[in-house]
C-alpha cells in the first residue's frame, strides 16, 4: 500500500482534478508516494508526472526552525533511505511501465539546475520537499517561470514556512490563493 506522511490528500484528491492540457506535473518530495499517486490518478491530459526526492538519507534543513520541529514526537525530520526509493519504484511499477511517471532521484536544487528539465512546462506542482521559505520560495519561481497557462500549486506544510512572503513572490505571476485546509493551500494563476 503506498503511503503518506501527511494531511489533506483528500484535498490534493480535489485540487488535482485538473484539465493539465498536455503539460507536465511534478511532486518535489515524493518519499512513499501517496501525493504522486494521487496527483496521477487524478489530473486528466497531463503528459507524465516527474517525480523529485534525492532519498539517501541526506541531512538538511528541514524547516525554518528544525530545533523546534518535531516528528512523530522526535525532534529531527524523518529519514528518507534508499530501501524506501527502491520500494516506491516497485510499488509505481504500473506507472512507470504506462509512460507516467518519471523518478527524478536528486535534490531540488540538483534538479532545477539539470539542462533535462529547464524547458518543460508545468500544470501543476506539488510542493512537499524542504520545508524553508528560501527552498519554497527558489522552487515557486523556478516553477513559475515554466509554468502553464493555468496552473495550480499545492504547497504542503505552508504552516512551517512563511507561506505569506512565497504568496507575495507569486503574485507578481498572477498566482493567487483559492482553498487553503490544515496542511495544504492551493494557488493558482
């Protein structure tokens, strides 16, 4: 069973029926692979969805605040090791043999930077990577700058981070706040 590590995907389930008119999707923070799974099952005409986790155990700053952060009741993030990768691959079997989903196995930045994805164009985003404003805000404007003529941004966790500042950024892309729940707020332009 794939799971999540989050709340509102029944919200995500509704925001993610989305006409994406031959665009891509992408989730930055795949991890098990719910809000990707839902995210494919849900939006209609996108050409495929790209995946994008380094796994691998990697340490970084998860918050703004990591010290005050808590998960589980533990106070450091959660660990995203390769066996989990390796298992996503094989529970998104289907996907990946239907042409649909793509693992981009990199950082955020590593994958922002790579010349593969620079010219693509994006319906819609799934923001659940690092959970600082400087990542949400650098990940907002590479992603506005190659967005499509409507698209949708669904920003997990927008409680841990200044949602309000990457808000403001995005307005200059005409992006504007329509539903918002616990976790999770919906942007579009």
């Amino acid at each position: 069973m794939i799971e999540g590590d989050s709340l509102d995907y029944s919200l995500l389930n509704d925001w993610a029926d989305f006409d994406c008119k031959g665009y891509y999707t992408c989730e930055i923070g795949v991890r098990k692979g719910l809000g990707s799974k839902i995210i494919m099952d849900q939006v209609k005409n996108n050409y495929f969805h790209i995946g994008v986790d380094p796994y691998g155990d990697r340490v970084y700053q998860h918050t703004d605040n990591d010290a005050n952060s808590k998960w589980n009741g533990k106070p450091t993030p959660p660990t995203y090791p390769d066996s989990m990768r390796d298992q996503l691959i094989k529970d998104f079997h289907w996907y990946i043999k239907q042409g649909k989903f793509h693992l981009a196995n990199m950082t955020d930045t590593d994958f922002m930077g790579s010349n593969e994805y620079k010219d693509k164009r994006f319906a819609l985003v799934h923001f659940d990577g690092p959970h600082t404003t400087k990542d949400v805000i650098n990940e907002s404007i590479w992603f506005a700058n190659r967005s499509a003529p409507k698209t949708r941004f669904i920003f997990d966790d927008y409680k841990t981070y200044d949602m309000q500042t990457v808000a403001d950024c995005l307005h200059h892309f005409n992006f504007k706040p329509l539903a918002k729940g616990e976790n999770k707020i919906l942007l579009e332009n």
